[in-house]
C-alpha cells in the first residue's frame, strides 16, 4: 500500500440521536479538531426534545427529522471548514450511527446523489429526496403486531432468533418497514432504497447508496446471522414487493 502523503489527515463522524459528532485525527491519533452539533440547542427550528418526536397520536412512535441530520452535516462542515480544517488533506472518512433507525429514499435520488454540487448545502440538495421526512429510530417501541407477526409466520420468536441472531423487537428496522408498508404502501411504493443512519451518512459522502455493515444489518431481523446475506425465510414472511430491490448488499464494516 502506498504510504500517505505528509500531514494526512482522517475524518470520523458520529451520528447518534442527539447530535452529530466530528473528529480530526492526524497520522498519529491525535486529535487535532473536534466538533459537535447539538440537535435540540443547535438547530431548533426543528423542535425536537433530545433529538426527536414522540408522537402523542401513535403510542410508542419515536422519530427524528431526517432533513435534520442533513443540515447538521452542514453546519458541523461549515464549522470545521472555519476552523480552518484543509479538506484537501483528509485521507480517510469513517463513521458511526446510532443503530436500527431507517432512511427512505424517494425515487429517482440515486441520480440525485451521483450529481449533488459541493457548491450547494446539501439541505437544498436534499429537501425532496426522501419519500418519508421522519425516519424512525430505535427508541420507537409502535411496531409490536408487526414483530409477533413475522415471529408467528417463521415458527416462533426462537426460530426468528436462530435465523437472525434477535427474536422480534419493535425498533429493529424490519418491522418499522413492515408497518410503513402496511400503513402507507404509497409512501413504500414511492420509495427507491432503505438506509440505516450509518448507510445514509456513508450514501451522501460516496455519492451512491452505500452498502450496510453486518454489525448493523444485525440489528433489522431479516438478515440471515450465519450466511450474512438477507435472510430469504425473513424476505418472504415480510411479502414485500420489489423489497429486495429497495436494499444495498451486505458488507464487512
């Protein structure tokens, strides 16, 4: 492998449900710049209380905004950029994000993503890109007849572990899909790829819907835990149509 060139420098993102966090390293782990944009403090038009919405008309539906996260990764850019961070010099970007919460991209964003102009905040870029503007996040507990029902239909809640690692739980995202399909197929149908946070995040930096970690697709209930791919015992309980076309590929984080 070719050695870096002097002074390289690597970016970390940290996604998590109450902020965006970003952190500068040099080649010798030091950290050199930090940053941390607080959703409820730092961007409050969007009235969230710790970074999201309980919805009082849906027992149990917690969601952030996803047009939120997207303005953060403005401002905490236009923070390092101030700091004087030389973006010419980071070498490598990793990240982080809080797990089981989903993303929905409308139709037509993969053109979108391939186009976006670095000249432009990505908020502008991306206000109609998704075909849900709350996505749900793993405090969301709204999802329990959909969990009993694929838990039902493969055998049981054991049988559900052994093939996917979980017994059914209300924030892992497969059930969160399967009651958006259920409750608004038009929004599902309307609906072009499903991210997890850390995937939409590595989606706008590659310019292309990134593929999902294993460690994180763990977390859906419809991977197969021991041939890490999509479960297909998973895919056909849920029926959803066209649904494998809507997920990236598996890949080792």
């Amino acid at each position: 492998m070719a050695a870096l060139p002097p002074g390289s420098l690597f970016l970390g993102f940290d996604s998590s449900t109450q902020s965006l966090k970003a952190t500068v390293l040099d080649c010798n782990l030091n950290v050199i710049q930090l940053d941390q944009i607080h959703f409820d403090s730092d961007l409050p038009h969007y009235k969230t209380k710790d970074g999201v919405y309980r919805d009082p008309s849906d027992s149990g539906r917690i969601v952030s905004p996803t047009l939120m996260w997207i303005e953060a990764l403005d401002l905490v850019l236009q923070r390092l950029s101030k700091s004087g961070l030389d973006f010419g010099k980071v070498a490598a970007l990793s990240g982080s994000g809080q797990q089981h919460g989903s993303v929905y991209w409308k139709n037509g964003s993969s053109s979108l993503l391939s186009s976006l102009d670095s000249n432009k905040p990505l908020l502008d870029q991306f206000r109609n890109a998704f075909s849900i503007s709350e996505s749900p996040i793993w405090m969301d507990s709204s999802t329990t007849a959909q969990c009993r029902e694929i838990e039902q239909a493969v055998g049981g809640a054991i049988e559900l572990a052994r093939i996917t690692g979980s017994r059914g739980y209300e924030r892992f995202t497969g059930p969160q899909i399967k009651k958006i399909f259920q409750k608004q197929p038009d929004v599902y149908n309307s609906t072009e790829r499903i991210s997890l946070v850390s995937s939409f995040m590595a989606s706008i930096f590659a310019g292309k819907y990134a593929s999902i970690d294993h460690a994180d697709g763990a977390g859906m209930n419809l991977m197969d835990i021991e041939k890490k791919t999509w479960s297909k015992v998973a895919l056909e309980v849920w029926i959803f149509p066209c649904f494998c076309n809507k997920l990236s590929a598996f890949v080792v984080g």
